[in-house]
C-alpha cells in the first residue's frame, strides 16, 4: 500500500525528491540517541522530512549548560530526561510522524531492540560502544545504517556506515539532461550530433537512451549504450551503426543515471584506515587526518579523567596532547599497508581543541545536524551520495582571540557552553547586539532560533528586529519550523518572534510586517540603519537582496547573505572596508525560451507549460482585471488607448470587446460553450493554421527542412468526450469562466458526465485556414503583441464598438479577476493549467506530466528542504561570531554547499577593491561627508583644494550643476540645498539630516576619477 502524501504540505520537498524517494523516507523509523543540541537538530529535520518514525534516546538529564543549543529545553527542565523533554515539542512539527521515547537496553548491540530501526544515530557515545554497536549494524540483515556525530565546541566528526553493499539509487539528484539530436553517422564509432541549443554535460563513460529517432529506428529499442568522446554538442557511441538504417531526421538522447554500490567498512577498521576525507576547506588539506587523530584522543582522554578536559586548564591541555602523540604512533603503526600517515601535530591548535572542546554551540549544532539528517534520509532512500565515510570540520577562525582562563569559567549560567569557548565578555557583547534579520521564512525562523540560543541581544541593551510582510501558509510548515497549523494566515514575523522569545526569555525582539524597500525608508530611516551592528539576509528573491546590499553599504554595516536551493546552499560575508558587496557578482540571468517557441514551436513540457501558465492567467486575471480599468472610466481608458494605440493595446481592446459581447457568460452552460469552443480554438484550428502554412515538407530560404529539430511537427486534436484529459480542460475553464463572471456553480459540476455530455453537444464549426496570417518564426523576437501601421484604426473601431456594449451593462457590472493560486487543490487553477500543458504536449507527441510536475514547473515552487537551510544558517552565524571580533579577512569564509554530492567548498571572500588618488585612498565602502549648508562655489572649492576638478553634479536624476552650461554659472553662489530641491524636486524628510550628490572629478590630466558617494550633511 502506497503512503498517501500530503503534496499542498510537502511541494518543495517534492520537488527536491520525488514521490517514490519520499514514500522511501516515509516508511522509515530512525533512532536518535543523544538529545543535546546536536541530537535535537537532527531529529527535528527527520521529523520535518516526513520519515515514519523517529525514537528519542538519552538516559541523561538536562543541565543548565545544555540550553546553550537544545532549543527545546526550559530552565524549569533542569534535572528531567532529556528526551521526554522534548518529545511532544518535536511530535508538533509533523503529526504524520511517530515521535517516541525509547530506553536502550544494556547491551543493546547484542540484542534485538537495535533490529527495528533502519538507521541509528549515536552522539555522545564512547568509541568502543559506538564500535559494538556499528558492528551489529553492519552485520545485521539486512544492515541497519549507523551514523556517529559529535560537536566539540568549534571542532566537529561524523562518521557514516550503511553496509557493506550500500546502493546508491540517484547520486547527485539533478534531472538527467536531455540532447535534441541532429544528425547519426553510419559508422564505428557512430557519432552523435546535437542542436546547438545548450551544451551536452554527458561525461566519457556514462550511457545514454535515444527515443523518437527517425529512420535509424535500432536506437529506439530502450537499451543504454555507452558515450566517449563527448564534445559541447555531440559525442561517439561505443557501437557500430553501419548496418543500421540511414538517420532520417528527430530523436531525444538522454542521460541514464546508473547506481553506484558503495563498500562501507565498520568502525572498527575504518580508525587506522579511514580512506579519503571529505574536505570542506581547501586552504586546510591537512586538517581533517589531524582532527582525525584529536578526536581519538579525546575519547581517551575522557575515558581516562571520565571528563573533557577542563575549559582553558592549561594543565588538560597538555596531557591531551601528549595523548595526541600516543595516538598518532599508534594509528601510524596499525595502518595497512601505510593507509594512515604520521602525521605533523600543530601542538598550538591542539591545545585550542583541548580547552574549548567542553563547549557546545548553536551554531555547530544546526550545521551539523543538518548534515547528519541528511546523512540519515541518504540510507533511507538511496537518494544522493554519502559522506564516505570519515568528516571533520573546524571554525576555529572564529574563536579570534583565546580569552583568558578566568573569562571562560562557568558561571551556572544558560549561556555556559558559550562561555567556556569564547568567555562572558564576549558573551555580553552578544547580549547588547542590535541586529536586523530581513525575512522570517525558512531561514528566518532558524536564524531566529540560533540567534535567541546564542544570546543575541538578550540584555537591556541589544535589541533584535525581524521583518517580514508575508503570512503564513500550507506548505512553508515542512520547513519553517517555528510555524504550526494553527499559525496559518498569520503573520510569519509575529509568530518567529514569539516562537523565538518562548526559547529564550530574554530575547529583546521587535518584530515587523515591513517590506524592506525604498517606499518603507520612513520605517527603516536612517537612525534605524546607523545603530544597527549587523544585518542577517533570510530573503528569497534577488532584488529584495541587493537593497539590503545597497542600504549596508550606504550605512558601513556587516551582512551575513545567505541562500538555498534545494539540497544546495550559499553563504557570503560581507564586511564594510574589507570585501566586496553582495551586488558585486552577480549570477548570468536565467535562459528564457524564444516566444515563438512558446506560441508556436515547443518542444518540451517546460515550453507547454510556460504557455499553459500565460494563457491561464490571460483568461482569468488580466482580461477580467482590464475590462474592469475600462469600466471604471470608460472615458480616460479610450483616451489613453488612442495615446498610445500599439499592438498592445490593440490585443487589450480586442480582449475587453471578447469579454464584454460576443464571449461574454450569463449561465453556466454558456461557460462550457466558451470553453469547447477555446478547445477548438487552442488545440485544432491554431494548429491547423500552422500546418497549412508550414506544412511537413516546408524549407526554409536557404532550402533546409523548416520542421527541423529542435522544431516538432504538430497536429491537431478533436474533442473527444471519452477522453479525462479534455474533459478536465472544460470542467476547469467552465468554473473558472463562472467565477470570473460570478455565475453560481451548479451542484453537479465535479460529475464529469455532465460536462462531457454538454461539451460533446457543441456543433463545431468546420475550420478554414487562412493564406494571410503571419506566424512569427524568429527567435529574437521578444514582443508578443504584434503591430502594424493600422493599429490606431483598430484601437479606434474597436472603442466605437465598446460604446453601445458598455452602455448596456448594468451600472455597477465589473468582472472577477482570479490571481493564480497553486496550493489551493479545490480551486481548478492546476486542473487547468495541466490541461492546458498536457494536451499542447500532445499538439506536438511532447511527454505529459501528472498535476504534481505541472504544480512544480507552472508553479515556480523552488525546492526546499530543511536540511540545506540549517546548513546555511549554522555557516552564517559562525560567521557572526568573527564579525564580533573584528578578525582578519583571511578568517572569513564565504561557502558553497552541496548536500546531495557531498560537497562543501569554502574560500576566503574577495577583498574590495581599493582606489587611491593623492595620498587619499577609499573603496566602494566609503562616503564623502561634507558638513554645512553649503554653495556650490564651496563644493567645487572643498574637491579643489584636493587636486580634483569637479564638472557634474546630479542629484537622483536630476543634473544640478556642470561647467558646460553657462546658464549653471548662475547657481555657483547658490546654496546646494535650495537647487536640489528646486531642480531635483528633492523632499528631504525631517528624520534625515543630508542628501547625496553624484559627482563627477576629473584630475590635474584631465583624466576622470572616480570618486565615492558625496553626502552633503546640511543640518
């Protein structure tokens, strides 16, 4: 029996796996032993995936030390298990989940109750335990995945074990690439030859399917053949075709994804051999054998003392290193066959290791409990690559300075696994932050989270903004934790907030609904932005992120960017005076399709579906929403059309006319009458059009085939009332044609024989193709609306036409636009839209897709999964950490992250580019105040006495002043104030005491210089 998914809830994440890989996951039941900070993280990510069943181990009890990074813990649990303390706080997150206490029995590894779960996670499990109980794992039938992760104040390890013959199903999770191909070669080897349209990423070595290649008709027997020597747009087959049919014309070539069965080895004998490390940070090659061999140690050490070193005991940290010399003999000697080098110690880091390795950090926790649950949905599904087998990480940039012994003492304060890495002076600095996060989505709501753990503005004297105009819906609950079913229609920055303040007390936070924007700056005015200490991007579009860019750089504030998508995820430090801004790089646009692809030559759903998603939106919003503007003011609405009387405005007019006369809907029957009829228009008679005047044989000027890839030759459909697929075109055209002309929607409308019955009914006339219709074929052709030299003409007919109609129409007539809404199962929008796509893919023999597919793409849903986000977030605020210290530019790291692979690159950012011109220097982080209510003559004056000759002064759009003017002579004496406003229109709010000038120097050569933002400070 298939488990029955929630797809409203779950979109993004289906979009990330796919059905069958999240049935996998939810048939699962995952064991998390150790519910500390780290324990915690990863079984809230298992429980927002949607895996059947996760169990809760810890026979510990909570300490006040562990609300430093166990989110769920309050101070009145001190003293109560662990794991039933969290329990029914985890349950909340995912009611289709079975959130459960277990106790392990002693000896567990040698008993059944490890049997029932197919994955164990171990933290804070001693080696020789987690050796018994890998051991079991592995050996068991079939194995049970075993993970080891632990988190040591900077310092991380997980280990990962799925078996000895572990399949992966889908290594990387990208859809696999599609060539259109354009010619086969009789040959051994064949060659292969694609459209120019997008570059193969087949690699030498992968197979590859053909389908729907004519004339060498052998290829299309479904049997993956192997690829060498792959160019941009064409490669070799590993096959002879010279006895094969001669290439006629079309095919697909698609890559096949092939499983990858990996060979884990048990604990035990992984410790002297533990194969390559996953690296993270390329300017630390040596650091993981390193680490590999300070975590051994560590659990001798604890062993020995049964304790983590004490925090900065100097004492401790020597033993451990001495320990660490032991231990690196030992591994070198055990080795097989020299796997594991003796390695150089760097006593100096160790003995860090050593005196922050009792501490226990937010930040490290998320980062790696997103990696970890990861690791545990991998075993799961088969989906995506595993960690193979041994990962270290280290931040130990952002400790900075080592306090002193006495700083990092605990004090029996909620923050002391802070405090003993970074100590309590560090820790009040955290407490009077004044931090903004901009957004309260998925990344909101984990900043939110680890902002409160770490203690960000938790005193009198910090304080928290968090902003963000959206509400809460459906399908932000599978990742934005903070959020329940109750919270839906709420503001999500309130409900972060107040989720957040119920971590933490002592959170000072305000929270807004405000777009941050320039039509906000009254909100976020310069006041706000001057006290600020730092700002943390939790944005999800482009746009909104290079404002906040702009306003950090105007303002010299710290940003901490971030981004997900997918399994992947970003993060960028940008630090005022010493890297560069976000708006410094910037992604290469994204490819749109030709509109002559769309409309008229598709050749995949994606072209379908961006039509299907225009055509729909066409109908029910901007027609509807354009008769109303014209009914508003029938008057103003004629006379701008006469205006500006172009071919778009001839379609919007030919739109309203539709609308209002011969188109225009008073029944329900009348709605199915339109729809059969937008039936035959869409998918027989413009497709019959386009036949007649391409035929199949048709050249081009220069006597090619016209109908050559990537082009596919159509043909036309006729309704068909047996057919599901057509009736649920008219049954969603019909209701939503009802809704936008408010008729009431009769009781039978989900009984698909009435529709099919009504549809089949129609008459249909029969279609004549016409000799003068011009379809457009070039595909850099970017206008839609066509014109031509009669435009004005037809705008003028065709508002003639309007008159009698509108005068008509009952006085308060207006029509019902419908805004696209893809979440809503009950409201036809996807039904359309599907129907639309599918039976367009059929015009032209393209591949359909189910109502999920259709939601995804027409959609836009943007793959999410909380794993990638908590990634992303932990990075960012072990970046805040250096910000607070001020640390060098090579501490810093900007990452690249890629969970499914895995992949984890790191770099130190790019420093800001820095000018210099007689003994001044300045970078795009400067600006250039001037005090006083000043003249112009004074302006130029203040540039002169600096060796530049200034010849243009703008202020916005506005040119205020330049040399060549003679007339801007007179404005020399002038107060700079009083032309802004004059000649600008500049209103300067009361809250801001200044104005910015572009001005435009050139030197003592004539050559120009660029200069910083000019901001003239008049009161």
């Amino acid at each position: 029996m298939k488990t029955e998914i929630d797809e409203d809830l779950h979109s993004r994440q289906l979009a990330v796996y796919g059905r069958d890989t999240f049935r996998k996951m939810a048939s699962s039941h995952v064991l998390v032993s150790g519910l500390k900070g780290l324990g915690v993280e990863i079984a809230k990510n298992l429980v927002l995936a949607g895996v059947k069943a996760v169990s809760l181990e810890d026979g510990g009890a909570v300490e006040v030390a562990d609300l430093s990074s166990q989110f769920y813990f309050k101070e009145g649990d001190v003293g109560k298990n662990r794991a039933e303390c969290c329990a029914a706080k985890l349950q909340e997150l995912n009611p289709a989940v079975r959130v459960q206490t277990v106790t392990s029995p002693s000896g567990s590894e040698e008993t059944g109750f490890l049997s029932q779960f197919n994955v164990v996670v171990c933290m804070d499990c001693p080696l020789e335990k987690a050796k018994r109980i890998d051991s079991f794992c592995h050996n068991h039938q079939p194995p049970i995945a075993f993970i080891r992760a632990d988190t040591r104040g900077l310092f991380a390890q997980v280990f990962c074990d799925f078996g000895p013959s572990f399949v992966v199903d889908d290594v990387d999770g990208e859809q696999p690439q599609v060539g259109i191909v354009s010619s086969i070669s009789q040959s051994s080897p064949a060659l292969v030859t694609c459209v120019e349209e997008e570059r193969l990423e087949f690699q030498d070595g992968e197979l590859v399917q053909f389908k729907e290649v004519e004339g060498m008709s052998e290829l299309n027997d479904g049997k993956p053949r192997r690829v060498k020597n792959v160019k941009a747009y064409s490669f070799e087959l590993e096959e002879d075709t010279t006895s094969f049919k001669k290439y006629l014309s079309g095919g697909l070539v698609t890559k096949v994804k092939e499983p990858k069965t990996l060979n884990f080895k048990p604990l035990g004998e992984c410790i002297a051999d533990p194969g390559d490390f996953l690296l993270c940070d390329f300017a630390k090659l040596e650091r993981p054998a390193l680490l590999h061999v300070a975590f051994l140690a560590l659990d001798e050490f604890q062993q020995k003392k049964g304790s983590l070193p004490r925090p900065g005991m100097a004492e401790d940290a020597e033993e451990f290193v001495q320990i660490c010399h032991s231990v690196n003999q030992t591994l070198s000697e055990q080795s097989k066959g020299g796997a594991f080098q003796k390695q150089e110690l760097d006593e100096k880091l160790l003995r860090k290791f050593a005196a922050i390795s009792s501490g226990d950090l937010s930040p490290m926790s998320t980062f790696i409990g997103g990696i970890v649950a990861q690791e545990a949905l991998k075993a799961c599904s088969g989906k995506f690559h595993p960690i193979f087998q041994f990962f270290y990480f280290d931040s130990i940039e952002s400790l900075g300075e080592q306090a002193a012994f006495e700083d990092v003492q605990p004090t029996g304060s909620r923050y002391d696994g802070q405090i003993v890495v970074f100590g309590q002076k560090f820790q009040q600095k955290l407490e009077r932050l004044n931090a903004f996060v901009v957004g309260a989505g998925a990344l909101g709501c984990e900043f939110l989270k680890l902002l409160a753990m770490m203690g960000v503005s938790c005193s009198k004297d910090g304080k928290l903004a968090v902003t963000d105009d959206d509400t809460i819906e459906k399908s932000n609950l599978s990742r934005q934790f903070l959020f329940r079913q109750t919270d839906i229609g709420r503001s999500k920055s309130e409900v972060a907030g107040q989720a957040a303040q119920g971590m933490n007390s002592g959170l000072n936070i305000a929270s807004l609904q405000n777009r941050v924007c320039p039509e906000t700056e009254d909100v976020f005015n310069d006041s706000f932005w001057e006290n600020l200490d730092v700002v943390i991007n939790a944005l999800d579009n482009v746009k909104a992120r290079l404002y906040v860019d702009m306003r950090c750089v105007y303002f010299s504030k710290p940003l901490l960017e971030s981004g997900t998508l997918g399994p992947k995820c970003n993060t960028q430090v940008v630090i005022p005076g010493l890297t560069e801004n976000y708006g410094a790089s910037r992604d290469p646009p994204e490819k749109q399709a030709p509109m002559c692809t769309l409309h008229s030559f598709p050749h995949n759903i994606d072209h379908c579906l961006a039509w299907a998603r225009s055509e729909f939106e066409g109908h029910v919003e901007k027609a509807p929403a354009e008769v109303n503007t014209y009914l508003e003011d029938p008057s103003e609405y004629s006379s701008n059309a006469l205006k500006q009387a172009d071919g778009q405005t001839k379609q919007q007019l030919e739109q309203v006319v539709e609308s209002l006369s011969s188109s225009k809907c008073t029944t329900f029957s009348e709605c199915i009458v339109w729809a059969r009829k937008l039936f035959d228009e869409y998918f027989y008679n413009k497709i019959s059009q386009l036949v007649y005047t391409f035929p199949e044989d048709a050249k081009t000027s220069n006597g090619s085939p016209f109908w050559s890839p990537p082009k596919r030759f159509p043909r036309a459909i006729k309704f068909d009332c047996n057919d599901p697929v057509h009736v649920a075109f008219i049954k969603s055209a019909s209701v939503l044609r009802a809704q936008v002309y408010q008729i009431s929607i009769p009781e039978w409308c989900h009984d698909d024989g009435q529709f099919q019955q009504a549809a089949d009914s129609y008459q249909t006339p029969e279609f004549q193709p016409r000799s003068d219709v011009k379809i457009e074929t070039d595909p850099k052709a970017t206008n839609k609306y066509s014109s031509s030299f009669d435009d004005a003409s037809v705008v003028e007919t065709l508002l003639k036409q309007l008159e009698p109609i509108s005068g008509e129409l009952p006085p308060k007539f207006r029509l019902c636009p419908i805004p696209f809404e893809k979440d809503d199962d009950t409201n036809f929008h996807m039904e359309l839209i599907t129907s639309l796509a599918n039976l367009r893919a059929r015009n032209y023999s393209i591949q359909e897709v189910d109502k999920l597919q259709a939601k995804l793409i027409a959609g836009r849903i943007i793959p999410a999964i909380a794993t990638s986000t908590a990634v992303a977030t932990g990075l960012v605020c072990l970046e805040l950490y250096k910000v607070l210290q001020n640390v060098p530019l090579e501490s810093y790291r900007n990452t690249f992250g890629n969970l499914s692979l895995p992949l984890f690159a790191m770099a130190e950012p790019i420093p800001s580019k820095l000018f210099e011109y007689n003994n001044m220097k300045w970078s795009l982080w400067d600006r250039w105040i001037i005090e006083g209510d000043i003249t112009t003559q004074e302006l130029l004056n203040w540039f002169s006495t600096r060796g530049l000759t200034t010849y243009s002064i703008s202020c916005g759009q506005a040119l205020i002043y330049n040399n060549l003017f003679p007339k801007h002579k007179e404005r020399l004496e002038k107060k700079v104030l009083d032309i802004v406003k004059t000649v600008a229109k500049l209103e300067i709010p009361q809250y801001r005491n200044h104005f910015d000038l572009v001005v435009a120097c050139e030197d003592e050569e004539g050559e120009d210089v660029d200069i910083p933002l000019v901001s003239v400070k008049f009161r």
